[in-house]
C-alpha cells in the first residue's frame, strides 16, 4: 500500500473473521487504536486480532508517501465493522451498510 502524506488508510474499522498484520517499508504513519497512536517506521510492524471490536486506521502525517504491507485473508464471511462511524461491510457482496444492516440510499 501507498499512503500518501495527509491521508488516511481508512476509516477506524475492525474485522469479525479476518486477523490483520502490517509492515512498515518505508516512512513513517500513525497507527490510531482504542488506547492511542503510536507511530510506526520502517521496519515495524502491527497485527490486528479478528473480533477485538479495538478500531484501527493509519494517519501519515508526514510530508512523505509511505508504502507498507497490508496481509489479511479477505474471508467472504468477513465483516468490517467502522468504530467511529456508523458504517460496516460484508466482503459477500461488498456494500456498506448502517450498523443496524439499512442500506445507505443511492
């Protein structure tokens, strides 16, 4: 992945099937978790346990791209849950939907 300076990699989310690890290759990002941020260069890592319901997401806040590893299993019975937003995905079909499973209009 390249996460170019002042974006996010995504929304704060969590995973219901599906554990998550990340290597740093280059550059530095902000990691953001229930307990706060803590930065990341290259060389470090991160793992996300499936249905920890602990949201994480990655901030570069630096004025350089980096590039990192994302592995997952891309489980079809995977469900991503969005922490600070009220927003979640099933990788069955790939739509978002509202926590309580409403569609978002079109």
């Amino acid at each position: 992945m390249r996460l170019p300076p002042g974006n996010w990699s995504s929304q704060r989310h969590w995973h219901s099937h599906e554990d998550e690890f990340v290597y740093v290759l280059e550059g530095e990002v902000v990691l953001i978790e229930d307990e706060g941020e803590t930065v990341l260069r290259a060389g470090d890592c991160a793992a996300f346990p499936k249905a920890s319901g602990n949201g994480h997401h990655m901030v570069n806040r630096s004025d350089v791209t980096a590039i990192y590893l994302e592995v997952g299993s891309r489980s079809p019975d995977d469900l991503t849950t969005c922490s600070d937003i009220d927003m979640m995905s099933a990788n069955s079909d790939g739509r978002f939907v509202h926590k309580d499973g409403t569609p978002y209009p079109d």
